[in-house]
C-alpha cells in the first residue's frame, strides 16, 4: 500500500475527490442502479418509464434515481410532468478509470518481475 | 506480453491481474520470498521500494518504506495471513506513519492474494493477483502512486528487453 505520493496536490481538492469517489461507488454498489444506470447511459428515460421496468415501488425506483443523481452518475430534467433522466457519461467514466489506473500500476509491476527473471533466470537450488 | 488477463469489479474494488513468466514457479516464487528481488519490482523506478523486516510466514510481517524523488519515505507493512510456498501467499497490505512501522488505525488496508502455478504445458508460471480494497479511499491512494508510476513505459522497457 501506497502513502498519499501526491499530497502536494491542494488538500481540498483531494477531499472533495475522495469524496465524489465514495459517492459513486456507493451508487454503483447496488444491482439495479447500475441497471437503470445502463439504460439511461443508452438514451433519455423518464422516472415513471423506468419504474415501470422493475418490480418495486415508483418511489424505491425514485429513490435510486436520487442516490445516482448525487453521484453525478445521472442528471434529471423537467419536460412538463415528467422527470427525464440521462446518463453522465464522463462520470462513469472516471469510476471505471480508478480502477484501469491501477491496472497499469500492476502492469509496471509485472513488466518489473518479467525484466528480473530475465536477467537473473537462475532457479535456487532448494 | 506477460499480462493474460485483467478484472475489474467496480462493487468489491476488486483487481485482479493474471500473468504469464517464462520461468518455473520456484523462480518466480524466489521474487517474492528474497527482499533484495522484490524491492526491484514492488515500486516504480521513481519510488524505489525497501524492505527493512521481511518475515514470509503466517503471521510473519514485512515491513518497508518508499522513497520519493526528492528523498520523502512513504511507510508500509504486510502482515502475512497465509504462506504455501511456491505457489501461495496472502497478506495484508497498510499504511505506518514512520519507521516503527506501526499500522495506521485509520488508514485502509488491503487483502492481497498472489497465486501461482506452473503452466499446463510446462512453458512457465502462471500468476494470479488478486487485490480487495475495502473503500474507494484505499483505492485513490494507490491510484495515486499509479499517476507517478508510468507504467506504460515500463511496458515499453519489457518490450525493448525482448527485442535484443
């Protein structure tokens, strides 16, 4: 485990980055807000349409359009009495590119063990 | 290329990376169980890793710190959880303050499970590591070292090595 390398970075900026980060993966926690977060990433649904694909209740399905909304993961807009929401794209995207970051770390890493045993191929003797 | 095989999962912050090295399991094994080998692969050429304790058993700890560009030491323990050599080890990884190297109560720690077997075909070892982090925290701050590390150009280092 790595110690915070770039604290030099201004302090609030991190937090409210770790922040945001905890919020997404909150959302993203759940089987059926990823589900409706798939579907609006495809296009514009309303609130009453997407409700209508899941067998709970109008407001368990609002409620979980909320906790994606505060994620920053979807956005709403008024369209006369409906809700219409949308997918935010770059937000996914930045969830998904926690973890690729640290995919690369590892490859830097495997790329170091493959160097050494090249170098150093030798087996010890038990 | 060594790397075969990544996944992600988004909801246990989950990575896991399988490789491939053209040595026998008891050679990779070795990386791992001599300090003086694992410090030249565990931190990036910028953050060169040193291991000060390095106790490869059940409930054996290992103990290191990095070092920054401009001479900073980042500290860090494993605490040993499970050992079948060559092919096992499970571990915990967490921050230290300083060099008495005592966990951090606050700071996120890591389970990490490293796998490994010889190929069916006998052309090698196959690696499977396998790392939880228990918040989006831990996860940041690894990520954070992954902006400094330029990895891509330690893929690109590999390739040239394989040309010659």
């Amino acid at each position: 485990m790595f110690v915070d390398m770039v604290s030099t970075a201004p302090s609030s900026a991190t937090d409210a980055d770790e922040d945001r980060a905890d919020a997404m993966f909150h959302a993203l926690a759940d089987r059926t807000r990823r589900d409706i977060l798939r579907r609006v990433l495809v296009g514009e649904h309303s609130v009453s349409a997407l409700a209508a694909s899941y067998e709970m209740s109008f407001a368990a399905v609002q409620k979980h359009v909320a906790v994606l909304e505060r994620a920053g993961l979807l956005t709403k807009r008024r369209d006369g009495r409906q809700q219409l929401a949308h997918g935010e794209v770059e937000a996914v995207r930045s969830v998904a590119s926690l973890l690729a970051d640290l995919e690369e770390l590892w490859r830097g890493r495997i790329a170091r063990i493959d160097e050494l045993i090249a170098n150093d191929p030798i087996t010890p003797t038990p | 290329m060594p790397v075969t095989d990544v996944t992600h999962d988004l909801d246990t912050r989950t990575l896991v990376i399988t490789a491939e090295f053209a040595a026998p399991i008891e050679r990779v094994w070795q990386v791992y169980a001599d300090p003086r080998q694992l410090e030249q692969v565990f931190g990036p050429p910028s953050f060169p890793a040193t291991f000060v304790e390095h106790d490869l058993t059940p409930g054996g700890r290992a103990h290191y710190f990095m070092t920054s560009p401009d001479g900073e030491k980042y500290f860090g323990w494993w605490r040993v959880t499970g050992v079948d050599a060559p092919s096992r080890i499970t571990f915990e990884d967490g921050f230290a303050a300083d060099d008495s190297f005592t966990p951090l109560e606050d700071m996120p720690v890591s389970q990490n499970i490293y796998a490994f077997e010889p190929k069916p075909d006998g052309s090698g070892t196959r690696a499977v590591f396998t790392s939880t982090y228990d918040s989006a925290e831990a996860l940041q701050k690894v990520l954070e070292m992954g902006v400094v590390e330029g990895a891509s150009s330690a893929i690109n280092q590999i390739d040239d090595l394989l040309a010659r």
